[in-house]
C-alpha cells in the first residue's frame, strides 16, 4: 500500500510540474518569426523610409528645395547634424530593412515553403528578397558611397570595414543580373506578405530591370561601358504603365498609416510649404501639375522663400490628397523609367526610340498619374519651354528640369537625379551652413565606435564633407 501511495505522490508531482512547464510557454506569440513576416517588415520599413518626411531622418524634398520649412528651418539651412539625420538613416537602412531582408531569406531556406508551395516558389522569394536587399544597398552607396558592405550585418564583426562604393554598386548589379535570372513567371512568391505587388513575379521582373536600369545609368560617367551593357539589357523590360509602379498603398490607421500622414496631419504641426524654387519654375511653364501636386492661396500658387521662415498660411501648402493616410508610397513608376531612357539615348545607347518620344512619354504618365488629363498633357507639351525640340538648354537641362518637376515628393531620387544631371541648378540660401549636400555626412556614432574605418573611408572619397562628391558624381 505504501508502494502505491509512493507512485501516486511521484506522478502527482511529475504531472504537476508538467503543468506548470506548460504554463510558461507561450502560446500567442510566436518563438521564430516566418520569413515571410520578415520580408514584410523589411518592405515596409524600407518604403517607409523613402516616403516619410520627417525631418530627423528624411530631408531630401528639402535638398531639392521642392518643400521648404516655416518655423524651424534648420534643415532647409543644411543642418544634418543637430538633430542625427544621416544616423537615423543609415540605422534605419542596416538595421531595419538590410538585416531584416538577411534574416527572411536565411528563415526561408531553413524553413522551405509554405504549406503547397512548390521549389519555385521558394526561388521566387529568395529572389525577390535580394532583388530589394540590392535596392537597399544602392540607396546607401548613392547617400555617403563607400559604406560596410562585405562584412555588414555580421555579428562577428563588431567594426566593419568599408567597401569601396563602385566596387560594391558593379557586384550589387551582379547580384541583380543573378536574382532576375532566378525569377520563374510562372509560379507565385510571396502573396498577401508582398504589399508591394501581393506575389505577381512578372511584375517585379518589370521592377528588378527598371532597377537594373537606373544603377546602370548612374555608372555611364564612371564606366560607360559598363552602364551601356547594363542599361541596354534592362532596357526591354523595364516597367512600361503606370499599372506596374512599384508602390503600396498604406491603410487607415496608424501604424500602417502612410508617414506623411504621420507628420503633416497627426502630428498637428504645420512644419512645410512648397518652395518658390518648384512653385516659380511650374508657374513659368503653367505646368497643369500645381492644383495636383500642391494648393493655391487665393487662386494663386505661391511658393515659401526657401531657406526663410515662411508663415504656413501665406503659402502654397502640400495637396490634401498626398497627406491622406492612405496615400501609396513610391519606390518607382514609369515616369522616372522613360525619363532614364531618354537619358539613355542622349548617350547613345541602344534602348530603343527617341530622346524626345521618352521625354514626351514620362511627362505624360507623370500628368496621368497625378491625375492630369490627355488635353493636359497635349498643352503642356506644346508649351515651346517645355517641348523637347524648344526647350532652351542642353538635354541635360531639358531632362532635367522636367525630371525634378516629375519627381515631386520623390525626394531621394529627385536628389539623385539633380546630382547626376546637374539640373536644375539649385541655389543655397543665403544663411546655409554649407553648399547644398552632394552625399550625407557618415553618423557620428561610426567616428565614435568605428572610427578607424570611417576613417579610412573619409580619405579614400576625398573627405567626409556634404561638399564631396561621390564616385558617380563626375561634372
């Protein structure tokens, strides 16, 4: 009889502790997250970044001086280093995108598929999460140039070094040419988890060329033949309607609101107007954009003085329609597409068409896609300051006036396309802190903890200063 009570005691305590184990597991939370979810959050987070415009870590509509300040106008000023701006950014990119992107594709090899998805689909996703780890990179290497790249994203290495940026922008297309070739059409990717294109692999075979297409554009003063090879195989398959932009559309409420949202309208401030450098260029061309881009003060588009303190009700403020919480994010769209090939032919380039067919073909699907009409277009681009034959200047000039104008609240890339075209020629405002910014300063978090190698890179590009330009960078 002892005996059994002895064995009732043993498995009262063996049930019980059992019991208790199981109480401390959680079972609403997950112990590894899919890397689908990963790959999700590494998207949002990455066009978030491009969009928002807060002034802590995103002021390149300011650079561009399509949006100018009102009460605060440091960063119109080109202050980027009393609040951590190039820190913000660069953390954010490694951080939150690059290393989120890294930890989808190793979970998605580890993990294999979803539940009915085939090998293809698998490639697919890996595919398409280099492709944007390559988007990513590029946008680093085209903000400071050389960056950490080879030993990036290792926690072995607490100290990086830093590659060297054309080094890294030739493998980066590399990997590009390897990841587009990985793409099957056929089959599907990430579905529901893609916010971007919800899986369509035929879509972002469009995406990855028009990708393909720009870095190999920005190398043409660097390595022409380089760029001539890589433009002209992207060149057929690049995005070719407005139907295929890469974008998301945010939704509602916060935290998927769109970030402008987030900083124009909740945040309750009124912190930006339309400069008068955009406002009085559009106005001279009586471009059909401003109603759409921007409103009227009293029937009249009146942009802020850049670089002043502007009072937020004489001014021409951003259109109510950018600022709803559900405004889609840009990554690319066709405009930007058929202006690089325009650009593309100007350099003798075999992409097919004319200078002035591609220059008239992004105009317009930048007037539709704001919401212009054919009749709109048609004025507009019989306008003999705005007609490619007429338009006064060089076709750096002509391109890149009505390119700045095209990527409004593009600010990244409008930046990008000033430095690389030269146009239109921005002037610094009277109490700048330094001339308009070529490239982001490193974090002073890196002189800091990496100093060494920051170090390093600051001579080898000739100076860690907003004045210096990068390796692309060449008139």
């Amino acid at each position: 009889m002892k005996n059994i009570f002895a064995i009732l005691l043993t498995l009262l305590i063996f049930s019980s502790c059992t019991k208790l184990e199981e109480l401390n597991v959680n079972t609403k939370d997950p112990t590894k997250v899919p890397g689908e979810s990963l790959f999700t959050r590494a998207q949002l987070g990455l066009i978030d970044q491009m969009v928002t415009p807060n002034v802590n870590s995103n002021n390149f509509r300011l650079f561009v001086q399509q949006w100018t300040e009102t009460t605060y106008i440091d960063e119109s000023n080109y202050d980027i280093t009393t609040r951590p701006i190039p820190g913000n950014w660069w953390n954010t990119m490694y951080r939150d995108v690059l290393m989120n992107f890294k930890e989808s594709a190793k979970v998605l090899q580890e993990d294999g598929n979803q539940p009915g998805d085939d090998a293809a689909v698998l490639k697919n996703k890996l595919a398409i999460a280099e492709i944007m780890t390559v988007y990513t990179y590029s946008v680093l290497v085209e903000t400071f140039g050389n960056v950490p790249y080879s030993e990036a994203l290792n926690p072995d290495i607490l100290l990086p070094k830093y590659d060297d940026g054309l080094t890294i922008y030739k493998d980066l297309i590399s990997r590009l040419n390897v990841a587009i070739s990985n793409l099957n059409q056929t089959q599907g990717s990430f579905g529901g988890y893609d916010n971007m294109y919800y899986g369509d692999v035929t879509q972002w075979f469009l995406f990855a060329n028009s990708l393909k297409l720009r870095m190999g554009m920005l190398l043409s003063d660097v390595d022409n033949a380089l760029a001539k090879t890589t433009v002209e195989a992207a060149a057929p398959n690049v995005i070719a309607s407005n139907d295929d932009n890469a974008a998301i559309t945010y939704m509602p409420d916060q935290p998927n609101n769109n970030p402008i949202n987030e900083n124009l309208v909740l945040s309750g401030r009124n912190d930006f107007v339309i400069a008068n450098t955009l406002v009085d260029e559009m106005n001279a061309l009586n471009d059909p954009r401003r109603g759409l881009y921007y409103t009227d003060v009293n029937g009249a588009y009146i942009g802020g003085i850049y670089g002043a303190s502007n009072d937020f009700t004489q001014f021409s403020h951003v259109n109510p329609t950018i600022t709803e919480p559900t405004f889609e994010g840009m990554l690319f769209d066709l405009q930007e597409v058929e202006f690089l090939l325009a650009e593309g032919v100007e350099r003798g380039f075999n992409v097919g068409g004319t200078a002035a067919g591609h220059y008239e073909n992004a105009i317009r699907a930048s007037i539709e896609y704001w919401g212009g009409s054919d009749a709109d277009a048609d004025a507009y681009l019989a306008n003999p300051d705005v007609a490619y034959a007429t338009a006064s200047g060089t076709w750096k000039e002509k391109i890149g006036i009505q390119k700045w104008i095209g990527l409004y609240n593009r600010g990244f890339e409008s930046w990008t396309a000033f430095r690389m075209l030269d146009y239109p020629i921005l002037v610094a405002p009277p109490d700048a802190e330094s001339v308009l910014p070529l490239r982001l300063t490193y974090p002073t978090t890196e002189q800091t903890l990496n100093g060494a190698n920051r170090a390093a890179a600051a001579t080898a590009i000739g100076g860690d200063a907003v004045g210096t330009k990068l390796f692309w960078d060449k008139n």
